[in-house]
C-alpha cells in the first residue's frame, strides 16, 4: 500500500503546482493583455523567457539585454519566470514612470542586490525609502559639498602622481581614488588604495559584480533547483566578497563613533554617517554600516568607471582635448590648488563630462515596480509591471540623438537640451528616488578632470565608440583593458 501513498501523494502535490501556475497566470491576465502591445518572446508557463533567452547566447547581464533588445526591438516584454519585465528606451513613458508616486519601489530585478545587501537605500520599499531618503538628503546640499572640494583636489594629486607610473588597469585606478576620496570625507580616514596596489578590493567589488550578474542571469527562471545550482556556484563568492566589505564597513563605522566621541562635530552641516551616529537612537549600529556600505558601492564603480570613459573618450579626440585644457588653464592656472570657485566656471569640461555620461552611464539600467495601474499615451501600464528603463539604449536613441555615438559636448549647450524631451538624458536617474550623489560626483569629477588634463596629454587608439566592447551588471565597464594613456606635458 505503501506506493498507493507515494502515488496520491505526488498526485496532490502535482495538482497543488498546477493550481498555483494556473492562479498565478490568472492574476497577471491584464499583464498578458498589455504585452500584446509590444515586441518579445513567447511567454512559457513556469519559465517565462529562461529558454529563448538561452539559445540565442549572451555572456552577462548587459549583454543580455543587448542581444534580446536586437532580436526583438525595444521597447519590448521579457518573462523572468511568472515575473513581468517591461525593457523601455521610450522617453515619454521613462519621464511618468521615474516622476510617479506609485512607482518608487525597485523591480523585481533588485532581488539579488536585496539578498546580499539587504535593507539599504537603494532598496528600500517606498514607505521606508521616503523617511530615510529626507534624512538623508540633509547632508547632500551645496554648503556641504563645497566643504568636499579641497578633499577631491588633494586625493586627485596622489592620482595625478599614480598616473606618471606604472598601474594595472585604468578602472581600478579611477576606483581607487573614488574610494579614497569617500573615506577621506565621510570616514574621516584615507584607506590609500591609490598607493597600496598590492589591496585587491576594488577588484574584489568588480569580481562581486560578475558573481551577482551571473547569479542573476542563471535565475530567469523562478524554478527553485535553478537558483540553487547558480547560488552554489557563484552566490557563495559573492557571499564572502560581500561579507569582506560588511565587516569593513562596520569597522569604519566603529572608527567615526570612537572619533566623533572625542572630537564631536556641531551644527547641521554634518555627513550622512555623522548624522547617523548622532541619531543613534533612529539608527541601529548594523543599519549604519548597511547604509554606509551602499553608498561606498553607489560613489565608487560609478564615479570611477565614468572617469575612464571621460579620459578616453578625451584621448580619441584631441580637439576637445585641447577646449578642456584651455579652458582649466584659463580659469585655475598650471598649478593652482582647485577651489570650489573655480567649478562652476569650468563650462565646457561639464559639457564634456555629461557627454561621456550619455555615452557611457555607468548604470545602465534602472528598474521600477508599477504599484497601481497608470495612463501613459493611449495605454494603462498595469499593476504589477516591472519596468526597466535601458538608460545605455535612450542615451543612443536617434530618435532624440541626431548621430547619436559621435562625441559632441555640444549637445549640452542651454539651446540644445532646451530642443530634446526632459527625460531622454538620465545618468543619475530621475524623479525623487534619483542618485543623491549626483552632484557629489559631479563635482568630484570635474576636480580630477581638470587636474589629470593639466599634468597630461590623453591618447587612445579607439576611432569609434563602438570598438568598445562592454560589460555590466549594475555598472558597465569595457569587456577587455580599455585603451587610454597618459603622456606627462612638460
Ligand atoms: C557618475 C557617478 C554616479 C552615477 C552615474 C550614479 C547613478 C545613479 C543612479 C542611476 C541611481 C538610481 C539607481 C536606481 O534607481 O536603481 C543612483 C542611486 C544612488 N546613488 Fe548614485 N551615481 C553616481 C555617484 C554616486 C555617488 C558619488 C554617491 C554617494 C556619494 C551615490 C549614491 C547613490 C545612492 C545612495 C543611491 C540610491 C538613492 C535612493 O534610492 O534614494 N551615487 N545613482
């Protein structure tokens, strides 16, 4: 009688799967209805798009996106499992969904980074992120960041110094001095990455990247046995890297307390992370190293990878090359320390930077969940639609870019942006949950900009954009060593 049992009981058990399929297949009806609208795959219950997305081949996550986006055309639907993705380069619909007050909460595709990070800013359900946001912001307005500016200048002379030797790989370069710059600000202590080559972290936080893209590619579909065998293999390194920088985190957060208790700092003018341990009582020791640590990653492949493609796309063209350095020479002088006065005159060399962040965002893809149904054109986006907005793909949209790969800072004279759509150009994001970084990061990189051009004339043998092949999860970098060089001017 024993395999009576054995056979009810599978029997039940296949009738329980079939019954949650089919109700969950039945409660995304209008999603299914929607999709019709627009290019995709055939969907399959239970693996959504894993194995059309299998066949046609791709090596990591940006690639993914890539080669779906070429075979079917954007905007277009992806199934990952049951869970609806909606991949849009449609400036309209990109503009009401980041301003929308029902579409603040991340899409589903944030799963992995809430795994390994759990709950920080950059994931924060809607409720939670608002609170924490408004705190936040405190310590991101002008006055503050002006005090930030001497800290970019003197780590940008230990690069401009790492720069006139012998270095490995460029992004790590321009991560190292990001990272040193945030800890000297925030932490209120240099970790000398920039000196020290033989510290290996961040290319540790590069390698954590790949394990997560891998891990998060391996999971298109929500069957368990899937994830198990991708979390086996590369979800145990990441789990060590990222254990690595939570515990360094941590001790960086014990180092600002133990300071802050004996030099405390007065005022509202104060860091993110001083503001933290000041309010110790809103804020749990763990939730502070959490925050600090997200924002760590947020400042560091971002700023740092956008440098690289600055200086690159810099070396291939030697007439604007030229504009930028004529114009540092102009305003701040051979050797002058760089001020915060000095910024907002540096007008072109923002130009140039903002070029290179449409040509290259460092974060290629942001994603959003759709909480109530909203009107967008002649179409209501469901409920329950995650919608990724493929900010690498708008930012080379013809449709908004007239010869969209050639490099022209030009395109970000007042009279030009005034001729495009407001949301066809979005590096940082947009809406309320935009980087909170973002003027952070522009000043920094305007300082090392204007140091690195004034100490060195940039070559790279790339012609087009195209000659680089990239790479990406979260933050996009070329494929292979990216070429661009740094000759000393005399
Ligand atoms: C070129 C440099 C940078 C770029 C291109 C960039 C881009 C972005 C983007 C696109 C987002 C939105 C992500 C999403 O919706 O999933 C974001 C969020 C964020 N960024 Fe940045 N970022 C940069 C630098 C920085 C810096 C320097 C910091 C910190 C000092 C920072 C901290 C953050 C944080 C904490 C968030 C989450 C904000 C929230 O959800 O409220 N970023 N960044």
């Amino acid at each position: 009688m024993a395999w009576l049992k054995i056979v009810v009981g599978a029997g039940v058990l296949a009738v329980l799967i079939i019954l949650n399929v089919a109700w969950s297949l039945y409660k995304k009806r209008h999603i299914f209805e929607f999709a019709k609208n627009f290019n995709g795959f055939r969907f399959y219950p239970i693996f959504g798009n894993y194995w059309q997305l299998k066949n046609i081949g791709y090596s990591d996550y940006f690639d993914a996106v890539r080669v779906v986006a070429k075979e079917v055309g954007l905007p277009f639907n992806f199934w990952y499992g049951h869970s609806y993705l909606h991949v849009t380069d449609d400036a309209e619909a990109i503009k009401v969904i980041l301003d929308h007050p029902d579409c603040l909460d991340k899409s589903s595709s944030y799963n992995i980074l809430k795994v390994l990070f759990e709950d920080c800013l950059l994931v924060y359900k809607a409720d939670e992120w608002k609170v924490r946001r408004k705190f936040f912001s405190k310590s991101f307005n002008q006055p503050i960041l002006n005090s930030y500016v001497h800290y970019f200048y003197k780590n940008s002379n230990v690069l401009v110094d790492v720069l006139h030797n012998d270095y490995e790989d460029l992004f790590s370069v321009f991560g190292r001095y990001t990272f040193d710059t945030f800890c000297d600000i925030i932490v209120g202590k240099s970790y000398n990455l920039q000196t020290d080559p033989s510290n290996r972290l961040i290319d540790e936080m590069d390698a954590m990247q790949k394990y997560m893209a891998e891990i998060s590619v391996a999971t298109v579909t929500f069957g368990f046995p899937l994830h198990l065998k991708a979390l086996l293999t590369n979800g145990w390194s990441a789990l060590s890297l990222i254990n690595k920088l939570k515990k360094l985190s941590s001790s960086m957060t014990d180092l600002r307390r133990k300071e802050l208790q004996k030099y405390p700092v007065v005022g509202s003018q104060i860091s993110f992370l001083d503001a933290m341990i000041s309010r110790g009582n809103l804020f749990h020791p763990s939730i502070i190293s959490k925050e600090l640590l997200i924002f760590l990653v947020a400042a560091t492949d971002t700023t740092g990878n956008s440098l690289t493609f600055t200086f690159t796309l810099l070396g291939m063209h030697p007439e604007i090359q030229q504009k930028v350095y004529e114009e540092v020479i102009t305003e701040i002088g051979r050797d002058a320390p760089i001020e915060t006065d000095h910024l907002p005159k540096l007008k072109y060399t923002e130009r140039v930077i903002s070029e290179s962040l449409r040509l290259f965002p460092p974060v290629f893809i942001v994603g959003r969940h759709i909480n109530k149904d909203i009107q967008i054109g002649d179409k209501i986006f469901p409920k329950g639609t995650n919608v990724l907005v493929y900010t690498f793909a708008l930012h080379r949209n013809s449709k908004y870019w007239p010869n969209p790969k050639k490099f022209d800072p030009d395109r970000f004279l007042p009279e030009e942006i005034a001729k495009r759509p407001p949301s066809c150009y979005i590096p940082f994001s947009e809406g309320p949950r935009n980087c909170i970084g973002k003027l952070y990061a522009m000043m920094s990189m305007k300082v090392v900009v204007a140091n690195v051009i004034r100490n060195f004339r940039i070559s790279s043998k790339y012609r087009s954009v195209d000659e680089m092949e990239m790479r990406g999860l979260i933050t996009i970098r070329t494929k292979n060593d990216i070429d661009c060089h740094f000759s000393p001017r005399n």
